[in-house]
C-alpha cells in the first residue's frame, strides 16, 4: 500500500481491512504507520547483512574487488521491497523525532551495517590484503560512511541508478584502499 498510495495516502484502516484485520487487532502487533514501515526497512536490512556476511567470507584478489562486491550487495539488496520513496520516510522519520523509538532502531541497523564494513577491513588484514597497523574501526566507520552518504544521494535523487552510485562509491574509495593495502 505504501508502494501504491504512498506513505501518507495510507491509512491504518486501509492496512488492516487488507490484512482482513480489526483496527484494534492492528494495534496489538504495531503501534503505528511508522512501525509498518521500519518493519520492512529492518526486514530488508537482515536480508542484506546476512548476504554481506556470505561475500565478505569469499576470497577476492585484493581489497578493492571485496568492498566492491560487498557494495554490489547492498546497491542490488536495499531496493527489494522498500522502494526509494519509503527509504526517504525512513530517512525523515529520524530526523524529525531523533529520539525516538523508530530513530534508535534504525540507527541501530546503521551501526551494525557500519559493523559489518569493520568486519570486512579485519578479513582484509586476515588474508593479508590490507596492513596490519590499520584499525579497522575508524577505517570501516569512514568507508560505511561514504556508502551511507551515497545512499541519501541515490534515494535524494530519482535519476541517478544504483550502478552509478556504487560506480561513485568505488571511485572515492579507492585512494583509501591505495594507502591502507599491501
């Protein structure tokens, strides 16, 4: 319904007619429009860390075709069923109540996300990809970053494509991978 009516042209009677549900049934399983849509935010988001965990356990011949495959998982993952115009609710959603319930939970996907690209650098130091001297933290805290910041970009702007934007991502990160590589 999100999809079809947007974000705000859905009402909770709508949604709950659909799922041949009584409004008060509704509210024992959310408590809002907005947990709907974190809803299917998180459930995409646990799709996309369990594939990343699969591509970074692959061995690659270097670190920058790794973190490139692993954005290729998120660019292809992120869009399955949260379109780009739910993305942007998402998005809004905490900045306009930052302490919220909805913000802490999806800061939380944020920070394991961020995690992940972590766990990514200390697998490229396993295999010796990447020196050992680099802390992984601040590393895959900066090259998440760079992925989060072209993501707003990508859900800011509906003429840019997902091939392009990680085209970007992998461009401003490879001077990084030029210093912290063996």
């Amino acid at each position: 319904m999100f999809q079809d009516d947007g974000y705000n042209g859905t009402r909770i009677e709508d949604v709950a007619a659909a799922a041949d549900l009584s409004v008060a049934t509704f509210y024992n399983y959310f408590r809002s429009k907005a947990d709907i849509l974190l809803s299917s935010v998180t459930e995409e988001t646990e799709k996309v860390l369990e594939l990343s965990d699969q591509c970074i356990a692959m061995p690659y011949p270097d670190a920058i075709s790794g973190f490139d495959a692993l954005c290729q998982v998120y660019w292809t993952q992120s869009f399955t069923t949260t379109s780009r115009q739910m993305w942007r609710i998402a998005v809004s959603q905490t900045m306009l109540d930052p302490e919220s319930e909805f913000c802490r939970r999806y800061v939380a996907l944020d920070d394991r996300l961020s995690e992940q690209v972590c766990e990514f650098i200390r697998k490229m130091q396993s295999t010796g990809h990447i020196r050992p001297e680099v802390d992984p933290g601040p590393i895959g805290a900066l090259l998440f970053n760079n992925i989060n910041i072209n993501f707003l970009n990508y859900i800011r702007n509906d003429s840019l494509q997902a091939e392009q934007v990680r085209e970007a991502v992998k461009i401003q990160s490879a001077p990084l991978f030029q210093l912290i590589s063996n």
